[in-house]
C-alpha cells in the first residue's frame, strides 16, 4: 500500500472512529453528519467521499465480501473450502487483534437503534445475494440451489459472529472467546458440508 492509500486509509478510519464514539455517547439519530465531519476534521463532502450515506459509517465495519472470497477462490478449492479457510484464519489471528472497546460500542449503537438495524438487515441480505451470484458461476445450474447454499452460509456466518460478540460483552475473557470461536467456526462448516449427522443425528 503506497502512501496515498495509507492516507486515504487513516482519514477513513479517523471519521468511523469519531463517528462511533459519538453515535456511542449520544445515540444515532442525535449526532448529524456534520457534526461527525468537524469532529473528525473533514469537509462533509470529504466524509461523503468515504461514506456515502449515514448509516454506512457502522455498518461498513461489519460487512463482509463472501462473494469475493469465494470467487477469489484458488483453483481446485471449493467455495465452501475457501469459506472455511477465511474464518478459519480470521479466528486464529484476529482474536488478538479485536478492540474490545469499539466492538462493544459498535454492538450497543447498532442494537440501540432501529434505522440501523434495517441498515444492517439490508447489508446481510447483500451479502446473501452477492454470494448466490458468485456461487452460480462456480457451479452453474439451478438458481435456486445457489440461493439457498447462500442463505445457508450468511445464517451460519452471521450466527457464529454473534455468539462471538454475545460472549465478549457477557464479559468473557477475548483469548477464551477468541478459543471457542475456532471451534464454532470449525461446527459451522461441518454443519453446512455434512448437515445435522455431524452432530450424530440418529434420526
């Protein structure tokens, strides 16, 4: 990354950083976009630049591209293989990199707010959509076969992220958060490969 991204990188993380604290203090609809850019020290265009609407300022640090991760795919990997590898890793290295502070912030500003919980609704079922496009082209066929793999993958996704955040604002120490998100990662796929006889279903 030259230094002209790293700039662009560090204002971006500046604004989300002032607007989190401040959506935190006083609550979402209280604080205006203006008010964000001052406080970060930008000209509001130059927010809009990084941010193109309000609600984007929360809900871009929670997004994630499935999509491109399964169509940046290494040859020979199957979608769900790459999947598995991504939150694999990301569980192995990112525990110890969270900032507690600012995920719980973020958990608290988002569920305190119903705009913004539409918002986010909006992002997964994005999410859900991408996906089913990117694995239509990895395995060309019946639409709705992608659409429901796709469905099946965000709900499992979205639903080990949660345990995750219940867990560390329950107050539980991040290095035995960070353990057992592993294993879910390791349960969520075996699900999503295997279905419910990985747990020894006997029905």
């Amino acid at each position: 990354m030259g230094l002209r991204e790293r700039k662009k990188e560090q204002t971006r993380r500046r604004i989300a950083e002032v607007a989190l604290r401040l959506f935190d203090e006083r609550g979402y609809d209280a604080v205006t976009v203006n008010e964000i850019a001052e406080a970060a020290g930008v000209a509001k265009v130059t927010l809009f630049n990084y941010f193109p609407t309000k609600d984007c300022l929360v809900t871009e640090g929670v997004k994630d591209d499935l999509a491109a991760i399964v169509a940046g795919r290494p040859e020979g990997v199957t979608p769900l293989g790459a999947l598995r590898e991504h939150y694999r890793a990301q569980a192995a290295q990112g525990a110890g990199e969270v900032d507690v502070e600012s995920l719980l912030a973020t958990v608290r500003v988002i569920s305190s707010s119903p705009a913004l919980m539409g918002a986010l609704h909006g992002v997964r079922m994005s999410e859900r959509y991408e996906l089913a496009e990117a694995l239509k082209e990895a395995h060309p066929g019946d639409d709705l076969t992608a659409q429901l793999m796709a469905a099946q993958i965000t709900a499992a996704v979205t639903t080990v992220q949660e345990a995750f955040f219940q867990r560390i604002a329950a107050g539980q120490p991040l290095e035995e958060a960070g353990g057992r998100l592993a294993g879910d990662v390791e349960l969520a796929f075996d699900l999503l490969e295997h279905g419910l006889t990985t747990k020894g279903d006997k029905s």
